[in-house]
C-alpha cells in the first residue's frame, strides 16, 4: 500500500475555487466515508482549510486511487471535473510523506510558517480516526508530521518568519488605518470588532489585545461563546443584531465565521457608516478596515466599492507576503532550518521502511539459529548425567552468546544496506547464505513481526512463525 494525496491550495487555485471545495462538517464526514470505501482504498483524513483541500489516502493501486477521489471531490464540492481538475495537484509515495511533512510545518501556507496548520492536521486526522477511516500507516505518518512540525516550531525560529494570518491582516492594515506610530501600540486608540468566537476569531482578539487596541467588541451568534472570549480580552459581547452599530463605532473588523453565505453585506456596512457619520462616533472620519479570513468570504466583495471603506480578504494574503505587506521579512536560515527538519525526519522514515521490509528475513535468520541451538542443548542434555545440569546452563548461555555475536554484524548491516542502491540483492544474498525457509520468512510477513524491535522478541517470533509455516507444510 502507498500513500496518495490530491488537493488543492492557493497556490494551485483562485480563490473562488477554494471557496467552493472546502468540506466542513457532516459534508466532510461524507466525503471521508465516500473516500474511503472507494476501490483501492483502504484509509483517508482530508485536510481542509482556509487555504487548501487536500485528501490524503493510503492505496494499492495508484491511476485507480487519483480517478476515485478526483471523482468523489468533484461530486462534493459540486464543482464539475473538467473544471476542477486543472487546479488539481498529486503526489504519491515519498513526495506525498515530504508534502505532508512541509505542510504541517507551515512550508507550504499562504503565510509562510503560520502555526495554525498544525492544530488543523491535527484536527484532520483526530477528525478521521473518529469517523473510522484512519488506517494505521496513515495515523503512523500523521504522527510523524506532527512531531516534525512540533519540532520545527521548537528547535527554530520560523514563528518569527512566519506570522499567522491574522498578524499579517493587521499589519496590512496598519497600512490604512492609524496607529503604530511614534512608539506607541500598533492598534492604540483604534476599535477591533471580531465577528466570530472560533478558533480564528479567538486568535484575533487575543492578538489585537496585545497590540494595544482601545476598545474589543466580539459579535456572534452564540452569546455565550461571544462573552466569553470577550471576557478574556477584556471587551465586550455583542449579538449580530446589533452588528451595524458595532461596525459603526470600530475602525477596524475582523471576520473569520463558519457561516455558509456572506455576514457583512454591502447595504449593512453603508447602514453603518451613514450611521457613524449622523452620530459624529469616535470613528468617525476615519478610513473603516475590514479584514476577512473566513472561506467561504463573509465580506461580500462589494463592500471594498464603497467611499472610505478597504477590504482584504485571503487572496490578498501571498505565500510570503502580498505586495505592500510591512513587517513580514521572513529569515531565509529558519526557514533553511525547517526544511533541514523535514529532511532529515522524512530520511529517518525513509530508513525506517526499508529496515522493516528486511525484517522478515532477519527474523527467520535469528529464528534458523535459535533452532540450530535448541537442537544442538537437546542432544548435549542427553549425554551429560543429571548433576551436570548447571554446567548445561552455562553452556547453553554461551552458545547463544556465540551466536548473537555471530549474526549481530550481517543483520544490522542488512538493514543498513537495504536502503541503498540494489538493497534487495544484501537480502537475497542472506536467504541463500543461510538457506532460509522462504515460508517462514512469509509467515513472519504476515504476522506483521516487521514491527519487532529486539533480538530476544525477534527470535520468539521467528519461532512461532518457523511453526505455523511446519504446520503449513504438514497439512
């Protein structure tokens, strides 16, 4: 089996398209089962958000695999093939591990570096498992993104590379609201407006907090979740009802909702300013800052057409920076020194397989001596007299001492050299050598004793797998 991905991102996508792929909710439940139940699947998570659709599977048969998820992606974004497909990127087997590996380390985000998609691959995958269609190889890689990405945040400084989505949105606006200047806090004086109480929105009033804002007004359609995440940041709860005065008094708005159709429409940010402009607000005469990070669009994009108004919303938001962005200098070294990260995981796995794919023969080789042993203290048992039991033991001990010295070198070397060039010709070589059993080695295949780590579990295991194949061969 291999592991497959086919997705699309902003790079590859407008983001109109992206817009209509994403799958949330029971939509992405469906499309998991759907996915997973395919032909030449055997397991599937999806990875979906604000900037990517991405559906990782684990398959046996690579053209059947990309047509069955193209399709079935298709079908649930509504969005037809032909026009879907040209936005459409696969990757298979070691590039679709190194691709996973980049994206939950924020190599691959709109921001580069962002932080958030590693809690969104670990959502996916949480997500899968739940839905049952995590396989095991899948979980095993989505363990090792996740330990990669936490290690790329630990070890180096991409964090400052990469700034999340909502400090670049409000360093863009910085740009056009005031603020930020003779050494005071970015947003010092200036009314935040969130809409929302997500994840997203959450980040953005606890990053507003920080950079000093005046006064935090967080609307949502929850009153609950709104007081309690303005009470974190020291603001205050609104409904959505009272939207169009909020919006009035704020200079700038931050919107990140799951809502399926727009919140901020033209004809309630034109109530809104007429409003600001008839009750001479704190706001007034100054620019209004809308900064949408909801996919699909909360804002609806006629709303930048309006006099004093500036929107920005995620397509504005580059794989660096978008042109005119301040303060998203990114640091060439992190960013060298994640990848270095990714690289040397991704070989560490790389080595890994190809040590397991050995195994089999190691543990059949191991199990072939312990045998040879075992025949051998039987008929040494038979000679010495009852008293000479302890020096049997003693004996025994040291043949096994003998012969784990022995093959120690040849099965670690075997597994060195399977990654190489030509590896399987070291395992050939070894089966003809020794004249191991290729049933054994089959049955240790089967009875998944890859997986085994030590010498003494290996020898076990080859014994028990050198019996069923004996009594294979008996029946």
């Amino acid at each position: 089996m291999s592991v497959l991905v086919v997705g699309l991102s902003h790079k590859s996508a407008s983001l109109d398209v992206l817009e209509r792929a994403v799958v949330s909710g029971d939509a992405l439940g469906k499309l998991l089962r759907d996915v997973s139940q395919a032909p030449s699947v055997a397991g599937a998570f999806v990875v979906s958000t604000c900037n990517r659709a991405e559906v990782y599977a684990e398959v046996d048969k690579f053209h059947a695999g990309v047509s069955a998820i193209c399709d079935l992606v298709a079908r649930h974004s509504g969005i037809p093939l032909g026009e879907l497909t040209p936005h459409l990127y696969v990757h298979y087997e070691d590039r679709a591990v190194q691709h996973l590996l980049a994206v939950a380390c924020g190599l691959e985000s709109m921001v580069l570096g962002e932080s958030q998609i590693l809690g969104q691959v670990r959502k996916a995958l949480g997500t899968a498992r739940e839905q049952g269609t995590l396989s095991r190889p899948l979980g095993e890689l989505g363990t090792l993104a996740l330990h990669t990405a936490k290690r790329a945040h630990a070890e180096t400084g991409i964090d400052r590379a990469g700034a999340s989505l909502v400090t670049v949105g409000i360093e863009a606006a910085l740009g056009t609201v005031p603020g930020g200047r003779d050494g005071q806090p970015a947003l010092a004086g200036l009314g935040v407006l969130v809409v929302g109480a997500g994840s997203m929105s959450s980040l953005a009033a606890t990053t507003a907090a920080r950079m000093g804002a005046g006064r935090i007004v967080v609307a949502n359609r929850s009153p609950g979740r709104a007081g309690k995440l303005a009470a974190a940041v020291g603001g205050t709860a609104i409904d959505m009802a009272g939207l169009a005065g909020a919006i009035a008094a704020a200079d700038l708005v931050i919107t990140c909702t799951g809502a399926t159709g727009t919140v901020i429409s033209t004809d309630l940010v034109a109530q809104a300013l007429g409003a600001r402009a008839a009750a001479a607000a704190p706001a007034a005469g100054r620019p209004l800052f809308l900064l949408d990070l909801a996919l699909p669009r909360d804002v609806q994009p006629e709303v930048a057409g309006l006099p004093g108004v500036s929107l920005l919303g995620l397509d504005a938001l580059g794989h660096r920076s978008a042109p005119g962005l301040p303060g998203v200098a990114l640091r060439e070294a992190d960013v060298a020194a994640v990848r270095a990260i990714v690289a040397e995981e991704f070989a560490a796995r790389v080595s890994a397989v190809h040590a397991a794919r050995v195994a089999p023969t190691v543990v059949a080789l191991r199990a072939k001596a312990a045998t040879v042993v075992d025949a051998e203290m039987a008929r040494l048992a038979g000679r010495l007299q009852p008293e000479g039991h302890r020096t049997l033991q003693e004996v025994e001990r040291a043949m096994r001492r003998v012969v784990d010295k022995l093959l120690h070198a040849p099965t670690v070397r075997v597994k060195e050299l399977a990654g190489s060039p030509g590896g399987d010709s070291y395992e050939d070589a070894l089966r003809v050598l020794f004249d191991l059993d290729p049933a054994v080695i089959a049955a240790v295949t089967m009875a998944d004793g890859a997986a085994v780590e030590t010498d003494d579990d290996a020898v076990q295991a080859g014994n028990v797998a050198a019996e069923t194949a004996a009594g294979e061969d008996d029946t």
